[in-house]
C-alpha cells in the first residue's frame, strides 16, 4: 500500500529548522529592510547581515534547493520542494536567502540541463553562488500569450549571432548581467551591457528592452538552434508549479489571519465566528486550501516519478487553481478583517494584489486551462448515435445480456425484471 502522507522524520526535522528559521531570522530582516534582501545589487551593509545567514542554510544543505543532485542542487525532488516552498512562501525574501529566486532559478535549470560545460562554468557556477544575476526575456509587446507572434530573431553572421527585437516584461532585466531572449529560432544569453541593449524606463520591475544589432558569440546559443520552445516549456513548467507551492503558503497565512480575527472580535451578541456566514467562509478556504495543497503535491509526486513534460497537464491545472485560490481565499480574509482588512496594515492587501499578477504570470489561466481541457479531452471519444454511454435504457439492454441464461431458465425472473424497471419509470 503506496499511499501515505506522511514526511519521514529525517526530512520533518529540516522542515521546522527552515519554518524557525525563517520566522527568527528572515521575518525580522525584511520587516525592517523591505525590499533589501531581494536587490540584486546588495549594499555591503546588507551582505554583512545576510551572508552569515546564507552560511547557516548552506550548512544545513538547503541551498539551490531546486536543482537536482546531478545538476548541482541538493536533490531533493519536487515532494519535498513543495513542501519546503509552502513555509519559504510565507516571506518574500526567503527565496533570495535560500538561493532559489526567480526569474534565476528557471534560467540555472535550463543552463543546468542543455548547456555546454563551459557555459555552466561561466554562468551556472556564478549564477548558483549569486554572483552574477539573470532575467528571462520572452513576452514581446504586441503579445505574450501566443509565441506565434513572437518576431525577435538571430542571425548568424560569420562567428557571432546578431539579434534584433523587442521583449516586454522581463522581470529584473535592468539588474541582471545575464539575459536569456527567447528568440524565434532558438534561447541566447546576452550580457547586459552588449552594445544594442536598451532598457526603457518603464515599466521599473519588469522590463522593456529593445534589442537592436545585438551581437554575441556563437557559443552563446543555449541548447539547439530552434530547440527555442522546448527550453521555454522546460523552464516555464518548473516555475509554475515552484509558484503554486509558495502560494499555499501565502494561502495559509491568510487563513491564519483569518480565524485568528474571527475569534476575536465580536459582532450582534457573539464573537464573528460564531456567525455561520464567517463559518462558511473558514469552511470553504479550509478545503479549498487542501485541495489545491493536494493537487500540488500529487502533481510533485507525479514529475519525480516521471518529468516536467508528463505532468503537463497537472502543472497547468496548479497554476491557476493556485491564483483562485489565493483570490477567493484573500478576499474572505480581507472581508473578515473589515475595515483594517482594506488597509496596507495588514499583509492581506498584497496578497489579495498578487491573485492577478499569478493569473497572469507565466502564461494567462485561459491558456493553462485550454491546455488542460485539451488533454483531458484526449481520453475521450464521441459516442454513436443519438444517445450517450450512460443512457440508462440502452445500458439496463446491454445489463440484461448478462442474465440471458437466468431469463431463459426462469421466466418469472424476466418478469420481475420487467416490474422493476417499470418501477423506475414511475419515480420509484
Ligand atoms: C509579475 C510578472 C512577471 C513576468 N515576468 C516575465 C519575465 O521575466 N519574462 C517574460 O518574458 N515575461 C514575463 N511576464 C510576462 C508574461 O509571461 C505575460 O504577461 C503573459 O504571457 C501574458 O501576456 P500579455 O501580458 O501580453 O497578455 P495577452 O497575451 O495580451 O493576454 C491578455 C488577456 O487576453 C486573454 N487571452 C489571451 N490569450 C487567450 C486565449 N488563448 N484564450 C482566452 N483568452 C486569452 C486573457 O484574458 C489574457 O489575460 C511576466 C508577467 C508578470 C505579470
């Protein structure tokens, strides 16, 4: 019997260093300098505070925690990830301190699976150590659902590439020194700073960059030419679900902070939990938490038992059940804290801001869905004629095959059969 939910003691034991240590250590550090831990240009002043805690995670071997063991990570698998990223989740620096940050986390795997040894020793070495940063650039203005209509290309040119395009919303492009584009006929890694770079100035996170007469060397080809949408699938498939783990976290804490101020506070002559209208919305959340928690888990389970490509469809449902989710789960919380739930005093309010940004966020729901829909839809087949499968009169027909030789012994039995099926007719 395979079935089991239980985490091995060994394994628990790393699971409550990394939940005290990140509420010791990591809360207090981004409740005081927001923002800082995640700069990828780090003030010394911050380095001197973060270093020696990124030594102790380093120690405990929870470092890269995303990579597998040939790839240069701890190689704990996706069971375990998922479970380590429902507690790193709960604090947005957490993934910078443990080293598995987006958007470097999905440009190392690739690096890690389709690059040359001495691409991995130039990038995925320094990339791994947090000496150099990454960003990914994919989304073109005039569209990011459909990469039919991305145009940016690169052209061979004696030794080199030549790229020319645009990209759109690539996260953390004007800190990286690396940028992986996402050509039409194939991934390159850029130097930020080659000539024909341009970033314009808005948006500010994620950015807008124009490439014009950008010129790198062949041996910055990553993968195969035209292997273009097999790395990005590659990649993207991992970020979701990494996203979907972390969004159970921030799902919990606002349940936490939800029957926390439901028992506290009252309302018309009791406390607000005892009102079944807040019953049904702890209810509600309570399961639909654990069900996207067991979706995630499974779909974990079902890459380490096979790869990112087989759980496609998994992967796809994850993502937008965890944006609905953490919308539907959000806003009840928000609604139950009342007036301060509408405040920025709380963390509610950025939660319930990155439902969209999830929605949105490698790949729109719609697409993830059709994805779905279409796959599940290959398990199935029209049925002949008028009448589907489990159209009862056809079905009790083809049931009462299976008793011919009892019917032709007994007539009586064909009549008993005859009356209960007209029993049925009339409602019984
Ligand atoms: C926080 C964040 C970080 C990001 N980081 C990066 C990054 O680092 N690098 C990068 O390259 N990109 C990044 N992106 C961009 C992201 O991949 C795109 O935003 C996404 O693919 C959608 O493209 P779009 O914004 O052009 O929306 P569009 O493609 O214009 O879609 C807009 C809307 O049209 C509808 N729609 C589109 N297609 C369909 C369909 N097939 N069926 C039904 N409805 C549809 C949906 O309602 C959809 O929301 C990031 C986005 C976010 C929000």
């Amino acid at each position: 019997m395979a079935w089991d939910f239980s985490t091995d003691p060994e394994f628990q034991e790393q699971l409550d260093w990394v939940a005290a240590f990140c509420r010791d250590e990591v809360e207090p550090l981004e409740l005081v300098f927001p923002y800082a831990v995640r700069l990828r240009a780090r003030d010394p002043k911050m380095a001197a505070l973060v270093d020696p805690l990124q030594d102790q995670i380093k120690a405990r071997g929870l470092w890269a925690l995303f990579l597998d063991e040939d790839l240069g990570g701890p190689g704990f698998g996706q069971v375990k990830l998922a479970l380590l990223n429902e507690i790193l989740g709960r604090y947005s620096s957490a993934p910078s301190l443990f080293g598995c940050q987006a958007p470097d986390t999905g440009n190392m795997e690739i690096l890690a699976a389709y690059g040359t040894e001495e691409q991995k020793a130039r990038w995925l070495v320094p990339l791994m150590n947090q000496e150099i940063w990454s960003a990914y650039s994919m989304t073109e203005p005039q569209g990011g659902s459909d990469p039919n209509l991305f145009v940016t290309t690169a052209v061979r040119d004696g030794e080199e590439w030549v790229i020319n395009g645009e990209k759109w919303f690539t996260s953390a492009g004007r800190h990286a020194d690396i940028i992986f584009v996402m050509c039409t006929n194939g991934i390159f890694i850029v130097p930020r700073d080659t000539p024909g770079v341009e970033i314009m100035d808005r948006p500010r996170t994620h950015d807008h960059i124009v490439y014009t007469d950008v010129r790198v060397p062949l041996d910055h080809l990553l993968g195969p030419e035209d292997g273009a949408k097999v790395l990005a699938q590659r990649r993207l498939g991992g970020g979701r679900i990494h996203h979907a783990m972390r969004a159970i976290a921030q799902c919990r804490r606002a349940f936490d902070m939800m029957c926390e101020r439901a028992l506290s506070r009252e309302s018309h002559g009791k406390v607000i939990a005892d009102h079944q209208m807040v019953q049904e919305a702890v209810a509600d959340s309570y399961a639909e938490i654990n069900m996207l928690r067991l979706l995630v888990l499974w779909t974990a389970w079902t890459i380490d038992n096979s790869s990112t490509a087989e759980a496609r469809t998994q992967i796809a449902a994850c993502k937008y059940t965890a944006a609905k989710v953490l919308k539907d789960v959000s806003y009840r919380a928000i609604h139950i804290f009342g007036s301060l739930g509408v405040t920025d005093l709380t963390p509610l309010q950025a939660m319930w801001a990155g439902a969209p940004t999830m929605s949105v966020m490698d790949g729109v729901d719609e697409v993830h869905k059709v994805t779905v829909a279409r796959n599940v839809l290959k398990g199935y087949s029209p049925h002949e004629g008028y009448w589907p499968t489990d159209y009862l009169p056809a079905m009790r027909e083809r049931a009462r095959e299976k008793f011919a030789d009892a019917f032709a012994a007994d007539p009586a039995l064909v009549e008993y059969a005859d009356y209960m099926e007209r029993r049925i007719g009339r409602g019984h």
